[in-house]
C-alpha cells in the first residue's frame, strides 16, 4: 500500500515538474505565471473572462521575447500596431517593479512610452510627438467625470526623468484614469503609486519589467489568496466559480470509475 501511494506521489509531482518545465520554456519567465491579488485591472464589480480580476492566473512572457505595444500605439490608426489588444483593451499589460524595487510587483496597462531622441528631447511612439521638450497628449481614453459624462485623460507638461512606460490599472471605479506616475498628470499627491519607500512611482524603464500579461487561467489562483490576507479582493462570482472547478476535479474520477463498473457489469451480464 506504501509503496502505491508514494509511486502515485512521485507520478503527481513529476507532472507538476513537466508542466512548470513546460511554461517555463513557452514563457521565458520563471515562475511562468503569477497570481492577481487586486482589483485594479477589473472590468466589472464581479469580474469577467478576459479581463484580469483578483484570484486569475496570468501567464508571464518574458520581456526580451516579446515588443510591448502601449495603449496609444494600439489606438492610432497609422501605427502597425493598430488594433492590438490585451485582456479587454488596446495595448498589453506588463507586471514591473515599482522603481526598480523588491516589494510586489505592479499588474498594469502599458499607456505610452518617453524614448530619448538623439537630438536630445523625447520621442512618444503611437502620438505625432518628436524632439520635444515635454510631453502633453490627450489619449482616447474615456474617464468618468465628477459631475457625470466622461472626459479623455490627459498627460499635462510632463518632462521625464528617463526614458520608461506610463501606466495605469483598467479599473475605472479605483485606479482607472489615474496614472502611475503622478507627476505625468500634474503632480497630484492624492494620485498614483508610491514604492516600498513612499517614493512616488516613476516611469517604468525596460529593466524594470519583468514580464508581460499573456494568457489568463481565471479563479484557480484565489485559492493562494485565501491564505495570504487578501482574499477580500475576490468576488463572490470567482469564489462559486473555483468551488465548481473543484467540486469537477473531484467527480471526474468518480464518474469515470462509475462508469467503468457499469460497462464491466454490463459485459459479466452478457
């Protein structure tokens, strides 16, 4: 009895092995995917397929595999990249480390990039900016007003520090129309993300991420967060999801020895 159990044992920890070998290699990342653990990226209150909600898998591309196309390149019609999209929206989403340090990585939507003309000013691929001095652009990018309708959002007189992404989460209802990086949307304290030491978050460089938002496994992974304390983030509609995933996983075996007794009956009968 010993020996069967610790054979399948070793059966089961082998196919963990071959799988996370096997999106180890598809993905160039490792670990090759990473659990959701907040709401920023939600598309509607109780999640939805194809958007990122807490408690989804995301399988993680390497950086060096893949050319990030930002929101407003995805949005221009003159650019190649028109027409590309990513979990719900236009442009991909990246995971980075906020200024490069080593507390939980960002999930969130590439917008624009500041690339460093060789004259000296910036270039912002996807918009008509060239050489300029500072950056002032207004993405069609639709936000909800104070006082109702929406309006697009702006980046104001931004004059970067480095060449790197501005980024924002697709949730509109949290962080939705307010930039990472404050200081690209007038320096607004109440707005963006600070870092691990309460710096503001400045644009993301290239070495700072470290991965890009592939495919979408949705619910499997808000079984970790019900041992990490952020559960709370989790709808209700993942919760139900992941226990009728579980309760199949279970039956599968179940069924299948069912219905191999009957046609074994069946056979003995005839």
């Amino acid at each position: 009895m010993s020996s069967g159990i610790a054979r399948e044992a070793m059966l089961a920890l082998g196919l963990v092995v071959l799988l996370l070998g096997s999106m180890w290699v598809a993905t160039g990342s490792f670990p090759p995917m990473v659990v959701v653990e907040s709401g920023s990226m939600m598309h509607e209150e109780e999640g939805s397929l194809g958007a990122i909600d807490p408690g989804d898998l995301v399988l993680v591309m390497d950086p060096d595999r893949v050319d990030i196309v930002t929101f407003v390149e995805a949005t221009d019609a003159d650019d190649d990249h028109f027409g590309h999209q990513s979990h719900g929206m236009p442009g991909d989403v990246i995971i980075y480390r906020k200024n490069g340090g080593s507390d939980t990585p960002v999930i969130h939507r590439a917008m624009l990039k500041a690339v460093a003309n060789s004259s000296g000013g910036w270039d912002v691929p996807g918009t008509t900016l060239r050489n300029v001095d500072s950056i002032t652009w207004t993405l069609d990018y639709q936000c909800p007003s104070y006082h109702g309708g929406t309006h697009d959002l702006e980046i104001k007189s931004w004059v970067p520090s480095h060449e790197g992404y501005l980024t924002t989460g697709d949730n509109l209802d949290s962080n939705g129309c307010k930039v990472d990086q404050r200081v690209a949307t007038g320096d607004d304290p109440r707005s963006g993300l600070t870092d691990e030491n309460g710096n503001p978050v400045l644009a993301v460089k290239d070495e700072w991420v470290v991965g890009v938002a592939s495919t979408e496994i949705p619910w499997l992974g808000a079984a970790k967060l019900a041992f990490s304390g952020t559960s709370h983030q989790v709808t209700d509609t993942t919760w139900r999801s992941l226990a009728m995933v579980i309760a199949g996983i279970i039956s599968v075996p179940y069924l299948v020895e069912l219905v191999s007794e009957r046609r074994s009956a069946s056979s003995e009968e005839e």
